[in-house]
C-alpha cells in the first residue's frame, strides 16, 4: 500500500517536471520567435513629378529682400533678306523660247528690227528679241521667242524663213536653229502663309543673335559679374513684298526689332534650388532636376526704372524615402503577407513590392517595429 502511494507520487512529480520543461521550451520557442523573426520590405519606388513657377524681381539697385541684383538694357535691331518660295508650284503656260542661226547670203548688209517675224517649216510663228544688222555673206545667232504661249512652241530643230522679207530675199535671209525650243510651260510658284511665317521667324532668329553679340560688344553685361543674359524683342516694323497667294519665286522681308536684355545675378539658383526643395514633402528625396540648366524667361520690365520680373518653371522628379510615412511600421507590424503587399501597392509612389521573411517560413510581418526593415531601391 505504502509503496503505490510513492509511485503515485514519483510519477506525479515526474509529469510535472516534464509539463514545466515543455513550458519552459515552448516560452523559449516563443522568446526566439519574437527575438529572431524578421521581415524585409524592399520596395521600387515609382518616380513622381514636382513642378513649379518660380517669379524672381531683378534691379539695378535699390535692392530688397529676395530681389537680385542685375543689368537691364534695350537695343534696336534690323535688317532685310529675300527667301525662295517652297513647293512645286503651279503649271502656267508661257512662250517658248531659242536660238536660230540668221543666214544673209545677199550683197547688202540687212537690218531686223525686234519682232520680226520667224516661220517654222512646220508655221509656228517666233519672233525675234533684239535688233539685230546682218552683214553681206555673214551669219549670226540671234534670240527667239514663240508668239504665242503654250508647248506648241517647244519645237524641234528646223528651218525657218522671214515673212516680212521680199520673196526674192526669203530664200537669201532665212533661219535655222539646231537646239529644241524650251519653256512653253512655267513652273510659277505659289506664295504661301507658311512660306511667309518660316521667313519672319527664320529673319527674327538671325536679328536675336546680332543683338545679343551687339550686347557683347558693348560690354552692357559683365559676364565675370552676371548670369544670362535672357531678351524679350517687340517688332516695331514687319514689311513683307508679297502675301499669300502670289506667284512669285521670291519674296523680301525686311524686320526691325526691339530687343531688351536682362543679366542677373547667379544666385537665381540657389533661390530656385531652395524653392524646389521646399516642395518636397518628408519622406520623399529629390531624384534629379532642372536646376543645373535653368531657362528663365522675362515676364515683364520697366526700362525706366529698370526693373523686371524673371519666370523660371521648375522641375524635379521624387521618389519616396524608407523613412516615408507610407512605410508606418505600426500599421505595417503583424500583418499577413499578403495583406502587407496590399496595403502598400495602393500608394501612387510604390511601382513593386518584395517582401524577405527570416525564417523563411513565416507568412506575416513580426509584430515588434525594430524587426521590420525598408529598403527603397
């Protein structure tokens, strides 16, 4: 009797003993767990655009906050150049033209006077372009041109005689040409609104260059001292000598321009710089920018008090940092994996996510915050 009650006891305790080392090994499972458990979160991020128009004030003096220092002047610029008609144009019948070899086989010298009449073989009518005396017993080469308009004209090699003449003479003083009579049909090009424009544009871009070596050469800015410069013109005189729709090959445009310079000082880039930065919220970086090759453009000026205003449009491209908000480790510990990827997809700033689990095996993000990782690519 007495040796069942110590068994009793002995398995007792010995169960005991085994349950505490199952619960000692099950709360050492649970402490490595929690002290081992780690999750990578490796996100690319998705660039986004940040833009902005910054207005700068720039003065030759007086000079208050934010203001910049600079140069302001203004020159007149002009001048004139023809310009060739682009396109085929149009077909228009015109009147053939040539040469003919004028033989005078009499004894006296003969004088043709301009117009005179030349008959083909075939009686296509030319006439001739210039006075012209034929010496006795000579030759000479003379200029034609059909009298009426058309390809009837563009006659082969031939014979010719001269109706005005005696008949005894037609057959002393005739012609002969041995080339084909060209230019019964004309190509007239047409004048175009863009032919027109091209010009003003293409003649305004060349008066732009002279006024900014002219603004060179008079040392107006002190490029050791100044950024820039930028200009704005006006055209004070536009004269075109044809208009759309005219036939012509050519046409002259003469332009006269005012031209206003505007030199600044460089920090216009630190204060563009700076303006940009403080459009980044917290948590995103700045990836590249404009700022290296800013273009400002004048905005308006005052000659008389030479002042202006100065538009720059900035630009950078952002991405988010591991430090973002969107990255709330907080919100992010405990969740299941695919809730985690979820929850951070749906953020316009997040193009992909990864997630890295230690052990492998696990399938939620650990519930303690320093066991969660962010890594931005």
């Amino acid at each position: 009797m007495g040796f069942e009650i110590e068994k009793k006891s002995s398995n007792f305790f010995r169960n005991l003993g085994f349950s505490l080392m199952g619960g000692m090994i099950l709360v050492l499972f649970v402490v490595m767990y929690m002290a081992l458990s780690r999750a990578t979160i490796i996100v690319e991020p998705k660039e986004e655009v940040v833009n902005a128009d910054l207005l700068v004030t720039v003065k030759e003096k007086n000079l208050q906050g934010g203001d910049l220092l600079g140069k302001i002047d203004q020159i007149t610029v002009s001048t004139e150049s023809s310009f060739n008609v682009s396109g085929k144009g149009t077909e228009m019948p015109a009147k053939a033209t040539g040469e003919i070899v004028v033989y005078n086989n009499s004894t006296k010298n003969q004088a043709l006077i301009a117009t005179t009449r030349f008959l083909s073989k075939d009686g296509v009518l030319f006439r001739l372009k210039s006075n012209v005396t034929l010496p006795a017993g000579k030759s000479a080469t003379v200029q034609v041109y059909a009298d009426k308009e058309g390809k009837s004209g563009e006659i082969t090699a031939t014979a010719f005689t001269i109706p005005g003449l005696a008949k005894d003479l037609q057959s002393k003083i005739y012609g002969k040409s041995t080339t084909t009579m060209t230019g019964g049909i004309k190509t007239i090009a047409v004048v175009t609104q863009k032919d027109i424009d091209d010009a003003v544009e293409n003649l305004l871009a060349s008066l732009l260059v002279t006024a900014a070596e002219n603004f060179k050469a008079s040392s107006t800015f002190d490029a050791a001292k100044f950024s820039g410069p930028v200009y704005a013109n006006s055209i004070i005189k536009q004269e075109v000598s044809a208009k759309a729709g005219d036939k012509t090959d050519s046409f002259k445009v003469k332009l006269e321009l005012k031209v206003v310079g505007i030199a600044y000082d460089s920090a216009l880039q630190d204060q563009a710089a700076q303006t940009l930065s403080n459009m980044i919220n917290t948590g995103r970086e700045l990836l590249s920018s404009n700022i290296a090759g800013l273009k400002p453009v004048i905005d308006k000026y005052d000659l008389l008090e030479k002042t202006a205003t100065l538009k720059i449009t900035l630009s950078g491209n952002t991405i988010l940092t591991s430090n973002s908000s969107v990255f709330d480790r907080e919100k992010l510990a405990g969740m299941k994996d695919g809730d985690a990827r979820q929850y951070l997809a749906k953020y316009a700033g997040v193009k992909s996510v990864d997630i890295k689990y230690f052990p492998f095996w696990l399938d939620r993000i650990p519930k303690l915050r320093d066991h969660i990782k962010v890594v931005v690519k």
